[in-house]
C-alpha cells in the first residue's frame, strides 16, 4: 500500500469514526468529520474520478453558506441550516466514501 493511499485510509477513517454516536448530536459530530478527517485530504489524495466527485461533493454541501473563519466558519453556518435529514444523509455519505476505500 502506497503512503498516499495509507493517508487517505487514515483521514477517512478519521471522519467516519467522528461520525460514530458518543451522545453528541449529529450535526457537531459531522463538523468533527470534517475538521479532523475530510479537511485533511484534497481530490488529488482519491485514486479515481469517483472518489475525487463524491469527495468534493460531501465537501461543498458541508461549507455552502457562511464564510471559513477560522477553518470552521462555513461548516457550522451550514450544519446550523442544514436539516437533521441533510445531516443524516452527510454522514450516510461519508461511512460509504470511508468503506469505500477500506477505512473502517
């Protein structure tokens, strides 16, 4: 396994076990997917056009409104006005990108 491929396996699993229930609710859990696992790839760390799509795709849904201030800005505007079946489908969507690629 190639270290490119090691790291993307790292952060993704990162983010899905961010999404696992602790008590906290789902939107901040998915705001600790992004700041401590999906944050850390870029579309050039996924080896095909799929990945690299579905990626920048979770990605854009997390940040669409507000501004990054202070690398989180975008996030938690968006969590606070995205619905809980918005949410829902994120986090669906990130434990399938992370099994994906074999990171859980």
């Amino acid at each position: 396994m190639t270290s490119g491929l090691r790291r993307l396996r790292e952060k993704l699993r990162d983010a899905a076990d961010a999404l696992e229930g602790d008590g906290r609710p789902l939107k901040e859990r998915l705001r600790s997917a992004y700041l401590y696992g999906l944050s850390g790839l870029n579309k050039e760390d996924f080896p095909d056009q799929d990945g690299r799509s579905e990626f920048e795709s979770i990605c854009q849904a997390l940040t669409a409104t507000g501004e990054m201030i202070e690398e989180a800005g975008g996030v938690s505007t968006t969590l606070f006005l995205i619905s809980d079946q918005e949410a829902d489908d994120l986090a669906r969507r990130i434990s399938a990108l992370a099994d994906r690629y074999g990171a859980r």
